[in-house]
C-alpha cells in the first residue's frame, strides 16, 4: 500500500507542536516489561517527558494500562485470566502499584497527580459526563497531572471498554483535547501486522477515517487489548472533537518531547474538520432533545453574535422535563431555533432561576452548580456551523 504512506505535509505536524491539551495513552504491551513487572525505569523516563510537556505549560492527562498485567505479576499468575472475578482482582492488586509508581516518578519533579477510574457509564450518563468533566477540568486547572484507567474491578463484560484506546479517545472528546497520543510496542500503524509480515511498512500519515486503517490493523499481543485495531478507531473516535491522534513506540528516546515538537516520529492520522466544527457536528449529532428554553432577545444576541454561555437571566421560559447534563433546545421569543445544549440544572430547577442573576443562584436554590445554565464548550448556535 505505497500510496498509504502519503508524504508529511509540516503543517500536520506543525498543529501537533501547537497542542496545549494532550491525552497520552501507555499501553500494557509497554508498561508491564513484557510480564515481567512495572517497568520501572521505563516509567520513569516517560514521566520525565510527560513532566517537561507540563513544565512548558501543556496539559496533560495520562491514560495507562497495566493494572491487570502488574496484578497478575504480583499474584504470580503466568497467563491473563479469562474469568471476570479473576480480572478484576488482578485489577484491583495491580492499579494501587501502577498509581503508586507514578506518583513517585512525578514527585520528583514536584508535579501532583490524582487517579481517575472510568467506567463506561461514567462517560455516557450525561450527569455523570458533566462531573466527570469538571473534575477533570479542575485538576488540571490546579496543574494536577490525572492519571485515568478503567475501573476495571466494577465493570462486567457487557460495559467495559475493555482497550484503553477507546477509553483515551473518549477522554479526548470529553475534555476537547487537541491530541491523543497513543504509546505502544510498534514505531506506529504498519500497511500490515509487523509481528507477522517483516516487510510491513509504517504509514507516516493518513487521514484518521481511512477506512484502508480498518483493513490493514491487526489484534494485540500477549498483554495488551485490541491491538492496532482499536487504536485506528480510537483515532476516528478522536477526530469527532477535532483532535489529532499519534501513534507511537513508548521505547522510542524523547518520544513524546519529540512528537510535541512536530518531529515527524510515527504515525499521525489527522481529522478531516478543524477542532470547532467537528466538535459543533458532534454536539450536534449526539443527544436527543429532552427541553426547551425559551431566551430573551439579549440572551439571543449574546449567544449568536459573542459566542457567550447561556445564562438564567436570559431565559423566559422552560418547558420540558430534563435533567442535569441533558440537551435542551434554545429558541427565540417566535420559537426560531437559537442554539442546542447541555444544561447544567434539571428542569425544577432552571424553573427557579429563570430570569435570576448568576450571583443569585446560591441564594434561589441554597446551592449553585455553576454560574451559567449552559457552557458555551457545551453549546452548539443552529444554523451557524
Ligand atoms: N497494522 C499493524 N501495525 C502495527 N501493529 C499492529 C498492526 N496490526 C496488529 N498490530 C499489533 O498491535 C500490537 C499493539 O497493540 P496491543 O498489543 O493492544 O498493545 P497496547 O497494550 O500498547 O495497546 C503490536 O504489538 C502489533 O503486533
Ligand atoms: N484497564 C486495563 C487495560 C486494558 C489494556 O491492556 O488496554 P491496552 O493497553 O489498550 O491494550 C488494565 O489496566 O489492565
């Protein structure tokens, strides 16, 4: 497939050193030393990039594998077990040490880090999208380092992600990452699976929704989940927010330093739309309609022309039964669709804000979730794409 291996036009990689939100992504292929363990010197080199990126000011989120591997290290298990129960004990023993070795590798660099354990309905219950989101906002407003991984002792066969790929594409969306940056055992995607065809050559860059990618990614190997397969759809996955996605061998030195620089080191499938447009489709496309605001024409004003959150203030009316973090229509004083969003309060409580100032809130409802009903990040304008 020598036509795969298109030519590197600089800009693609240009927009990869331009990234200020990364989520990197360490496979169990790569962490675990083959079996044999954490490996610990690995680790620690990997930190000191993902250290370097935070000191130059990138955000950075870690999503790593490797619990089960290094649980079944420390029980003395020679083969992945198939039962669930058997997972998710392994899971269990061998996260406490993953967070663990982390933790010490970023101390010394005097960065802080915190565990996030994700299940798939933590990312697909709007409310618990919403917190999810904010929680991972604030850490890494705080300069926090989150390092997320399954909650794999929790989840059953039906509703586990099972590859980290996909759980690292699916944090790019909820956070509007500009990359993902996938660190595993092969310099990146082969036209064919290195382990069994020595000839196999490695696509420098393609577009991430090439459906050739789906035909040429093979499965995984001895410890890890999913293979190449799951990383070329954790890539379209990533395209869908807008976000590039890199592929990447973890052994190679300065890696992540080196793609953040626009080196042109393994494979970058890029999205076909700019981040803001393939976001808005997203938004767009995603949720069913559960209410409707009606808006005053300032709030109408402010959102068309400035791009602003919507605030209580701005609304007039609210009909529909909601909740937290589901989409409600915005529309006009005639009933022109304005804009399509997340809401922050569920429909009792937007009834009791409506027309309230943000500061006001606290006082109306004896709490507050947020100053605005909904976030701009959280919106989409109709018929302005
Ligand atoms: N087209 C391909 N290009 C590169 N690697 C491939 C391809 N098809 C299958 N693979 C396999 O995918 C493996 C990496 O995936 P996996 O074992 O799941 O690792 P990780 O734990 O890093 O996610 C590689 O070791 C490689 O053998
Ligand atoms: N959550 C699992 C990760 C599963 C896994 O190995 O994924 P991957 O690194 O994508 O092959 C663990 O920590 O063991």
């Amino acid at each position: 497939m020598t036509d795969a291996t298109v030519t590197r036009p600089a800009a693609a990689r240009d927009a990869v050193s331009g990234a200020r939100r990364v989520v990197v992504k360490i496979g169990s292929s790569l962490l675990t030393d083959d079996g044999r363990g954490l490996d610990e010197r690995a680790i620690g080199e990997w930190v000191d990039q993902l250290a370097e990126l935070h000191a130059r000011g990138v955000e950075v989120v870690l999503v790593s594998s490797g619990a089960v591997a290094e649980g079944m290290v420390r029980l003395g298990w020679q083969v992945r077990p198939s039962a669930l129960h058997d997972l998710q004990a392994a899971a269990a023993v061998g996260q406490t040490g993953l967070v663990r070795s982390y933790e010490d590798h970023f101390a010394r660099h005097g960065v802080r880090t915190a565990q996030i354990l994700l299940t798939h309905d933590d990312l697909s219950n709007r409310k618990r999208y919403l917190n999810a989101r904010s929680a991972l906002r604030t850490l890494l407003g705080l300069g926090v380092v989150p390092i997320v991984n399954e909650n794999d002792t929790v989840v059953t066969d039906e509703i586990r992600f099972g590859d980290n790929d996909t759980l690292g594409a699916l944090v790019v969306n909820l956070l509007e990452a500009d990359a993902l940056v996938i660190l595993t055992d092969q310099e990146g995607l082969y036209d064919a699976d290195p382990r069994s065809n020595p000839e196999a050559a490695l696509i420098g860059e393609g577009k991430a929704d090439d459906p050739r990618w789906a035909v040429v990614a093979g499965d995984g190997g001895r410890l890890g989940r999913g293979g190449m397969a799951t990383k070329v759809r954790a890539a379209r996955l990533a395209a869908r927010s807008g976000a590039l996605t890199l592929i990447a061998s973890g052994h190679q030195p300065h890696v992540l330093s080196r793609l953040l620089d626009g080196e042109s080191v393994g494979t970058l499938l890029t999205p076909d739309h700019a981040p803001i447009t393939a976001r808005k489709r997203w938004l767009a496309g995603q949720l069913q309609v559960r209410g409707r605001l009606t808006l005053d024409d300032g709030a109408v004003r402010q959102l068309r022309r400035q791009g602003s959150s919507l605030l209580a203030v701005g609304v007039v009316a609210v009909e529909g039964e909601f909740r937290r973090g589901d989409m409600v229509l915005c529309v006009d004083s005639v009933g022109e669709p304005v804009a399509k969003g997340l809401v922050n309060y569920d429909a009792f409580d937007a009834r009791r804000i409506q027309g309230v100032a943000s500061r006001d809130i606290a006082a109306q409802l004896g709490y507050i979730e947020a100053p605005e009903l909904i976030h701009r990040d959280n919106m989409v304008i109709i018929g302005a794409d």
